[in-house]
C-alpha cells in the first residue's frame, strides 16, 4: 500500500551523525503535479480547461488520482520501492568494510543508517509517486499534443514547469519556453510547447 507523507531534506548518514542537505523531500512538489495530471487528464482537443487548485489535496486523494490516472501503480511502486530496500541493505552492509572506521564507529554508523531507515524509505516512495505522475504528464501533453501550459505563479509549479520543460526537451530534441508572465496583477507561469 502507498503511504505519502511529508518527511524533508534528504539526510547525510555517517558514524558521526545525520546531518541534512538541501535536496527536498518530492513530496512537496506532488500536489501541485497532482492537479495538473488530473487537469491534463481532462482537456481535449476541442477545449481547454483551467487549472485552479483552490483545493488542496490531502495524501489520500492524491493517491486517489494518480490511481486513477496511472495504470498499475501499485505494481511499479512495489517493484522500485522493493529494489530500493535492497540497495539499502547493501548500502548498510557496505558499512563493515571500511576500513577507515573503528569497530565502534561502524556500530554507530550502521545504527545511524537503522534509524534513518524508515525515513529514507518514505523520501523514496514521494520520489517514486512523484516521477511517475511526471511521466504521465509528459506522455499526457505528448499525446494531446497539448501547446501551452499556463499554471499559477508558484515555487512549486515552478519546479514541475522547469521539469516538463527538460523532459519534453529530451524527448523531442527541441526548445521548449518557459516563462513567467505578469496578467496585470496576477502573476503566472507559461510553458510553451513549440
């Protein structure tokens, strides 16, 4: 089952402690991305349709959608979230073979990575959920050949914008344009799909 909840930046594990870095937990991103998957979902090649997330989503509901929206999801989630596991337990076993560190400090340092367990698994899964939403946008504007994508003025619609635009760049060897508008007093964000 697919648990989303917010957790933070990602941890540095060491024999000396658990430290934090800048990288941010996905899960701030997955609302906003959430709204757009189910927005995309909607517009046809006749319409176009408004994006207006008044409405927050809790956990529970963005699981709903991207239930509904991506096929399987459960599956995909099982099968990375289980190769995930696995490179953490060979990440931790790695730990008995340096030979830098006192038998001491790779006790601590394995009890370190034990108690960042849980959290590291969480990172992942908001991660996992996150990609995956990502690439059925993509695919979504893909096949609506969807030209323009006009979101609210964001940090996080920010961040979703700049990562479609990289995305839909990869995928059609071209520029894509993504701009920051002013609509006279209502800032908002622009992707053009060329």
């Amino acid at each position: 089952m697919i648990l989303l909840k917010y957790v933070g930046n990602k941890p540095i594990i060491s024999p000396n402690g658990i430290s934090f870095e800048g990288k941010e937990d996905k899960y701030e991103y997955l609302e906003a991305a959430t709204h757009l998957l189910k927005l995309l979902s909607l517009v046809s090649d006749t319409k176009s349709e408004k994006l207006s997330p008044s409405k927050i989503l809790n956990p529970e509901e963005i699981i709903k959608v991207v239930k509904e929206h991506i096929e399987d999801i459960e599956n995909i989630y099982k099968e990375k979230i289980d190769e995930y596991k696995r490179k953490l337990l060979q990440e931790k076993n790695k730990i008995e073979f340096l030979s830098t560190l006192s038998e001491e400090e790779k006790e601590v340092y394995k009890k370190n990575f034990d108690f960042m367990k849980e959290y590291l698994i969480q990172r992942e899964t908001n991660k996992i959920i996150y990609e995956e939403v990502m690439n059925k946008i993509t695919s979504l504007i893909d096949l609506k050949n969807i030209k323009e994508i006009k979101t609210p003025f964001s940090k996080n619609f920010l961040h979703i914008l700049k990562s479609l635009k990289d995305r839909l760049e990869n995928m059609k060897n071209s520029s894509i344009d993504l701009s920051v508008k002013l609509d006279k007093e209502n800032p908002y964000l622009l992707l053009k799909n060329n």
